[in-house]
C-alpha cells in the first residue's frame, strides 16, 4: 500500500474535481522526449515504470529491454496490428499493473518491437486496465484519474465540456461521429498517437486541397513499419455540435484503419495535437466521452 500511495504522486484528487471522488488519489502525466503522454505505473509490484497512456490500445504492452529486465513469463505469440501495419509478436504475462492507484490483472501484454527511434519507454498502458472505469486524461493539470462509471463530468472537468456519444469498434476502442468542413466520418479516440491522422477519402470530401499539405516526418507505428503522411491545416472539425476552427493534420491511409473496420469510409484517428490542449473524461462503460479543449 506505501508503494501505491507513492505512485500516485501526492496529488490528491485532479485539480476541476469537486464534487467526485477518484477511486485513488490522481498520478502524474508528463510529457516523454517522444512527445507521448506516460504516467508511472506498479508491474508486479515494482516500479514505478514509466507507460504511455494509451486509449487507442486494446491490451497494455511492454518493450523487449522492460520484459527481459522484469523476468516477464512468454505465454505465445500473436499478430500486432500498429498505426502502419502488422508484425508477429509475443506475449507476456503481468499479474498485477497498478495504474493511478487502480490494479489490473493478470493481463496478457503485447511485446512491442523495439522502437525506431530508439527511446527507451517501459511500456502501454491499454484498455484491458481501463475499460472497467471513467478515466480523466488532464494533460493541462499534468494528471491521471480513475473514477467509477456514471461520474457526473462536470465533478472532473468544469462547467464548460463538450458531450460525445461513442460507439465500440473492433477491440474495443471508442468511436464517435464527427464532421471536418461539414462532411461527416468517425473518428478513433487515441491518445497512444502524436498525431492526428484522417485518411485520404476523409480529406476529399472535407475538399482538402492535398497538393497545398506539405510532406510530414514520417510515422512508425507499433509494429515498426515506414508510412508518409503529408500535413497542413485541414479546415474546422465538428465534434457533437461543437466546431473547432482553424484544425490541422495528417493524412494517409493507414494500415490501422483497415484492422478498425473503417478504411472504406471517411475516417480519422484523433490524437494528442488535438486531445493535449485541453483534457478529456473517457467513461468506457457508458461509452461516454467528455472534452474539454479550447475552442
């Protein structure tokens, strides 16, 4: 218990909450060199380790150096589905990982190829530790909060948020409807991802002028595979009545839309350059997704 009170960093309840209790006291976000958002989390009672909070991953994960240096037991194999493709990969068992107070397991963890541009991350923190909760992401109050489900939103966000209604898609992940320049499509929730990503279809009928986006680094998904994006300012997005002006992003056609079912429609993954400027309440339960963002 000394352990976990220490992990949660001190914080005491998050910073808009007033009237809603967290299940335990609220841990520190912090940005990583890789620009991911990673909190520290308890595995098998040691730590704290540094995982990236990921609402875009199915299972948690750890890196190859984090499994070899924690002992971690194999327990198969299977196929990753990344943002640009697909790679086999192991499996390893975690008994206990204990993120912002809150213990989940056993889990089955994916063991992530290692990483392109060589950070040493510990590991992902997915939605087999997540999906049981409402989950307060507040990179503007660098914290990380687990609730029951059914919290009331203002409690952990204040007065000014914006109310989305999603649906579950292939593993899981929360999807919700959105319209950029006022052509609808669905957007992935995603905090695992930088960058916000629309696929090509998506950038048509929003009338994106692709030849004015200029060429984007490019992006290696989990599984370690190369795509090109190209970005630019994409026009004002949509989100449950609410438009936010002047939005920008990536696009490509990416692997990952394929595994989420959605590649044939005009799509999204909404990532951190939208989701850090302000914060969000994810109720996994009730499917329920709260932003509060700037306009």
């Amino acid at each position: 218990m000394r352990g976990i009170a220490a992990l949660a960093c001190a914080l005491g309840t998050t910073a808009h909450a007033t009237g809603a209790t967290p299940l335990a006291p609220a841990a520190a976000l912090s940005v990583a060199a890789t620009g991911h958002y990673v909190t520290p989390v308890l595995v098998n009672g040691s730590g704290p380790h540094s995982f990236v909070v990921d609402t875009g991953a199915e299972s948690c994960a750890v890196y190859p150096h984090f499994a070899e240096r924690q002992g971690l037991e194999r327990t198969g194999e299977d196929t990753l589905v990344g943002q640009t493709g697909a790679a086999a990969i192991e499996l390893a068992r975690v008994d206990s990982l204990v993120t912002a107070g809150v213990s989940a397991g056993p889990l089955s963890c994916a063991v992530l190829p290692p990483r392109q541009d060589g950070a040493l991350l510990d590991g992902i923190v997915g939605l087999d530790s997540m999906r049981q909760h409402a989950v307060l992401f507040d990179p503007a109050a660098a914290s990380l909060a687990f609730y029951p489900p059914g919290v009331a939103p203002a409690d952990c966000l204040g007065p000014d948020y914006v109310a989305v209604k999603a649906r579950q898609i292939d593993g899981g992940l929360l999807a919700f409807d959105v319209a950029i320049n006022g052509a609808p499509g669905i957007a992935v929730l995603d905090s695992g991802a930088r960058r916000t990503v629309i696929n090509t279809g998506f950038a048509r009928s929003a009338g994106v002028d692709l030849a004015s986006l200029a060429l984007d680094a490019p992006l290696h998904g989990a599984a370690g595979l190369r795509q090109e994006l190209r970005k630019g300012r994409l026009g004002s997005i949509e989100i449950a009545g609410r438009t936010y002006a002047d939005f920008h992003g990536s696009v490509a056609d990416l692997a990952v839309f394929d595994a989420f079912g959605v590649a044939q429609q005009p799509a999204m993954i909404l990532g951190l350059d939208f989701i850090a400027s302000g914060a969000m309440l994810v109720d996994f339960p009730a499917q329920m997704v709260f932003i509060r963002r700037p306009e």
